[in-house]
C-alpha cells in the first residue's frame, strides 16, 4: 500500500499549493502529455540514460518511462513541487526508474556527457537566464545524444483538445514568457548558447528546439 511520507520541515501550505498544482496538470493537460510522450518516442527510439528538466510533479515523467526504455533523472527546483514528484513516482511503482533530484536548471548536478537524452516540457519559460540553462543541457548531454525543449501539445491532440488547453494556457502565462514563445527569439537564445547543431520545430506539436551533440 502506498503512503504518502511527508517531510517534517514541509509546511501544509507548500503541499497543499504543490497537490493543487499536481491535480491541475493531471485533470487538464494530460492530452498534451500522452500526445508529446507518443510523439517523441516514435522519433527518437528511446534508450538510455535521460534528464527531465523542471518536471514538476512527474505527470510527464511517468507517461514517459511507462512508453520507454529510460532511466529518468527527474528535475525540479521547488521542494514541494518535488516531494509531490517523489510521491507520485513511488505511488505508480516506478522508483526503480525514475529519480527524484532537487537542483536548479542554471547548475545541472550532473557531470559532462551524462544523458543520451534530455527533455524539458514547458519550464522554458521560467529559466531566468536562457542562455545559461541550455549551456548546462548541451554540457550534460553525451556525444551523439539529443536534447528536446519547448512546449506544446503534441501532434496527436485533436482541434477541440488544443484549443482547450492553449486557452488555458495562455491565460495562466505572464506576458514576459509570451515575450520569448517565438521561433525567432528561441532562435537567437540558442545562438548565443553557442550550440552548433540545432533545428527549430514549429508547428502543430508546439515551439521546439530539438539539440544533437
């Protein structure tokens, strides 16, 4: 039976807002999340080692360790937000997969050539300083891995499903993230990253930037 063990310094506040926000995902976007979990698996054959970069509560985590074949080092930098992570993963039994890490994107703790794959799914926008975040994934990913970052849908919503769910998106976005949500600026941030090998996906799946090493 699965209990959900709470660390003593988590106030209920924290928890209350990290589950909030855990039902919220769960109950509205898990179209995108089953639609880009199918969508990048198809891609990309997944194997290996692989980051999730700002995961926060795992939903997206857990869809894409139950379609692969990955060891998932889940990232969040919130400490409520991660222990919900941490729940979620033990309550679908997958905590020989999935690794719960508290960190903070602009600083990975992983040493260099560490993942074959890393993934960020929506956190693009909360990253203070881009540039830096991306240097870090290009840092950890091996040779010959693959980074995926954006958000988006995925391609296999329907119409009814993405309007939903963009009209819901778009109201929670503050206009300084709207400000980078193109492909130009995407772009430019990963020119200055100092990232050679990269393709801009924008499409009907979202605004992407897919990194080969």
């Amino acid at each position: 039976m699965f209990e959900e063990r709470v660390p003593a310094d988590y106030s209920e506040m924290d928890l209350f807002k990290a589950k909030r926000f855990d039902k919220k995902v769960k109950g509205n976007f898990m179209p995108a999340i089953v639609s880009t979990v199918k969508q990048i698996t198809e891609d990309y054959g997944l194997d290996g080692v692989c980051v999730d970069v700002g995961c926060g509560t795992a939903v997206f985590t857990i869809e894409l360790c139950r379609h692969s074949r990955l060891k998932i080092y889940a990232l969040e930098k919130e400490n409520a937000i991660c222990e919900v992570a941490r729940m979620n993963i033990e309550k679908e039994r997958f905590t020989d997969k999935i690794i719960p890490v508290l960190g903070d994107a602009h600083e990975l703790p992983f040493e260099n050539e560490f993942a074959n794959f890393i993934i960020s799914r929506g956190s693009y926008h909360c990253w203070g300083d881009k540039v830096r975040v991306f240097k870090e994934i290009y840092r950890v990913l091996k040779k010959g891995g693959i980074g995926f970052v954006g958000g988006g849908f995925g391609r296999y919503v329907t119409e009814e499903e993405s309007n939903r769910m963009k009209s819901l998106r778009d109201h929670s976005l503050k206009e300084g993230a709207k400000a980078y949500s193109s492909p130009d600026k995407l772009r430019e941030v990963i020119h200055k990253a100092g990232i050679p090998n990269f393709r801009i996906i924008y499409d009907k799946a979202g605004l992407w930037v897919e990194i080969k090493k």
